[in-house]
C-alpha cells in the first residue's frame, strides 16, 4: 500500500517509532458470489483490498475509495464484519505500525476489475471454491463477510464471537 501524505509528515516527527493507524480492509462480493482480490506489488500475494483512511474518512468510505482507486471497480459498503488489532508489521524500511482493521462486506454496483495503480500486479473476481492462493488475512476476513454477523474480540487470547459486543 502506498504510504498516503500524512503519514509520511508525521515519520518527520518520530521517525521509525511504533505508529498506531486505523486500516480498512473491503472484502467485495459481485452479483454472482465471486470475491474480489487484488496481487500485491509489494509482496506478490493475492489478498483482499484495503488501505488507511485520510485523516476524517468514515471507514465506509475508506473501502469504496480503495477498491476503486486499486481495482476500478465501484462497490457500496453494506456491513461491518470484523474489527480487529493487528499484531505489529515491521517494514523493510524500519517504520513500524499497528493497525485497528475495520472489516467491511462491500457490493460491486459497476465498473470492470482491472489493475488500477500500482499497489498492484493484478485484479480479478474469483469463485469462492477457485481462489488463488491467499493469505491467512485475506480468507479470515472472506469467511467473516460471508458469515455475516459482525465479530467482536473482548480481550488478549479469547476467541471471537458474533454478535454484540
């Protein structure tokens, strides 16, 4: 993912230190069931799409600017499915972060899967019974959107489960 404007200024001020950021992950489904993945440039994965909010973006919106800035595809945000702390991500660089993810169920309404920046490789739509290969993230999260209910984690090392916190 590219490191939007923001962060960078504030790398200014604290260098490589623990930063801690909101993120957005957008599992996408089309009318025919299909889930929408991306391969990364960075890593060479197939994955969900997801970014980091501008400063003041509503989550919601967060996962319809990323799938469309990265796959050309239009989608509307219909459920929170996950909300989840990451466990720290160290960049080759050294910068450190940890990231608050906010899952969100999306629907394609338009527009044609193609590669659409240069996070990444490829882009297309996949029959949940014909994935590529994807990471641990990306299918945790596929589950979750297809269960439907929203998952919640209470604590250190307890399951999550659906429903209400």
């Amino acid at each position: 993912m590219a490191t939007p404007d923001f962060i960078r200024e504030l790398r200014k001020s604290i260098g490589r230190q623990l930063l801690w950021l909101p993120g957005v992950t957008a599992v996408v489904f089309d009318d025919r069931g299909r889930v929408l993945l991306g391969q990364r440039a960075d890593s060479g994965e197939w994955s969900v799409i997801g970014g980091i909010p501008e400063p003041g973006e509503q989550p919601a919106e967060t996962a319809v600017r990323e799938v469309f800035e990265e796959t050309a595809v239009r989608a509307v945000a219909e459920e929170v499915v996950l909300i989840e702390t990451m466990p720290p991500t160290h960049y080759p660089n050294g910068d450190v972060c940890q990231f608050m993810d906010v899952t969100l169920r999306c629907r394609a309404v338009g527009g044609e899967a193609r590669v659409n920046d240069d996070e990444s490789l490829a882009v297309g739509w996949f029959a949940l019974d014909d994935l590529p290969e994807v990471n641990e993230y990306a299918l945790s999260r596929i589950k979750r959107a297809l269960e439907g209910a929203p998952t919640w984690f209470h604590g250190k090392g307890e399951e999550p489960e659906a429903g209400q916190p």
